[in-house]
C-alpha cells in the first residue's frame, strides 16, 4: 500500500457511508493488520455485489473473493430509552 491508497481512505469511508445508508452493506469490517476486510452486503447475485464493489475508491488495490452466505446473524444494537422532561 502506497501513499496514493492511502489518500482513498477518506473518499471510501464516504462510499461505504452512503452504501449502507442505502442499507446495502450491511456490515464492514477492517482487521488489525489492516489487509483483510469483509464486507457483508444484501445482493441479489455476484454481479450486483460487483456493482457495488467496483463504486469503491480502493478497488483497484484489492483482490475481491465473493461468498454466498446461507444466513448473516448478529445482536441488534438497542439504544437506551429517551426520557422526555
């Protein structure tokens, strides 16, 4: 990774933003080494994931391997109870 990856930082954050604002990717992940990162996604088939993927700044920097996935689970965040004064 050079400086040029590096500058995309930003404008990827951005991208995955509005993606799963769109409720698209539905989760995004980075390891500690910062060399792998998963990215869950609600698609109808490898070629709408691909769409989506190829919007991405950093994509000509990575290699993409796609997973169909039987069921994604996870704890839903709950947020504490708002108390109106």
């Amino acid at each position: 990774m050079d400086i040029d990856f590096y500058k995309l930082i930003p404008k990827q954050r951005a991208v995955v933003n509005d993606w799963m604002e769109k409720r698209v990717i539905v989760s995004y992940s980075l390891d500690m080494e910062r060399q792998n990162v998963w990215v869950f996604m609600a698609a109808k088939s490898e070629q709408e994931v691909m769409d989506v993927l190829s919007t991405f700044p950093i994509i000509q920097f990575v290699k993409v391997n796609i997973h169909e996935l039987a069921f994604h689970d996870s704890a839903q965040v709950v947020l504490p109870e708002l108390i109106m004064n």
